[in-house]
C-alpha cells in the first residue's frame, strides 16, 4: 500500500523507493528504487535521490540538488538551492570507483546553504550552518557556523539559526533570545544546556 505522498506528473519515483507521508516530490524529480525518504519531506524542481540514500523526516531539499548514493541526511536537514553532494573523492572518468564511494553524514537540523558543496566522506553536526558557497572538506562540528573556501568556522549558531554571541575557543555561554535555550561552550563543543 501506497503511503499518501504527492508526486508531480513529470517526476519519476522508482519502484521500490519508500517515501514517507506527506511528503512532496515537484517537477522532473528523479526518486531511485533503492532510496529511503521520511515523512514530511519536500524534494524541489529537478532533485535526483540515488538508491543507497537515507533521508530523515521533515527535510527540505531545494531546487537542484542531487542526492547521490552514500549520503545519509537526518531529519529536519535544510539543503539549499543548487547545491552540491560528492561521493567519489578523487574522481576519474576512465577509472571506475563505485566501490570507493565515501558516506556523508548530515545530523539533524543542519542547514547546508544554496551553492554550497560537501566534499564526501564528512559529517556535518547537529544544527550546523554552512554559509552559501562554502566547501566544506572536512567533519563539521554541532552549531558551527562555517563559511568560505575551503569553509572555516566563523561563529556558533543557535537552532533557531541565529548567531550565538559565545568565542569560537574555549568556555562560554549563551542564551538564545528567541527561544530562551542555555549554549554551552565547553572545550571547543556546544551543547544545549
């Protein structure tokens, strides 16, 4: 039986790929078989998902994007507009290297920005900001707030999405004026307190 999902006429969703309810696939979607999708999820215009992806509750995938195999996003992930999965790190057209792909890992609540791009084999923390256009080429930790080429952290980010106003070393604390959440800084890693 068929979860109750929307799918545009001119996607295509595979036999086989398990989608979750209430979620939406848009204009010229490509959903392979082997692909796993949550509920509350919305795939924008022109999305490819791949057959070894999993994909948690409630992720916006924007315009663009494609999902290659190997890439694991948790729920709530955010993946802006146009922007860009790896999963062969050093590819080669007359090489084959489908046994080489790398896992990326997206932990929940993560917001990757429009044109940015995930070099594989990374982990991105809980409730992450990668600024648009950054690269990101290496593990990210929960609440960064990165940017630039190769992508640097510049700053501790809320799970509201505002910047929290704590050092980028050592200890600290601070208080999310929208929501009223305790971040603690504490040997280089924030947590909610």
């Amino acid at each position: 039986m068929r979860a109750n999902y929307q799918v545009h006429e001119s996607a295509i969703v595979d036999d086989g790929a398990i989608i979750g309810e209430g979620s939406r696939i848009w204009h010229f979607v490509h959903v392979c078989g082997g692909a796993q999708i949550g509920a509350g999820c919305s795939l924008g215009q022109n999305v490819f998902i791949g057959n070894k992806v999993t994909i948690g509750n409630n992720v916006k995938i924007q315009n663009n994007v494609s999902v290659y195999d190997n890439v694991h996003l948790e729920d709530d992930v955010f993946c802006g507009p146009s922007m860009v999965f790896t999963n062969v790190y050093n590819p080669r057209s007359f090489i084959e290297r489908k046994t080489e792909y790398r896992d990326t890992i997206v932990k929940r609540g993560a917001t990757l920005g429009a044109n940015c791009t995930i070099v594989c084999g990374v982990t991105i923390g809980e409730y992450a900001l990668v600024g648009a256009g950054a690269v990101i080429n290496r593990d990210v930790k929960a609440f960064a707030l990165m940017v630039g080429v190769p992508a640097k952290q510049i700053g501790w980010i809320s799970k509201y999405g505002e910047q929290l106003d704590l050092p980028l070393q050592g200890n600290g604390i601070a208080v999310c004026e929208h929501t009223g959440e305790q971040y603690l800084l504490q040997n280089g890693l924030v947590t909610v307190k």
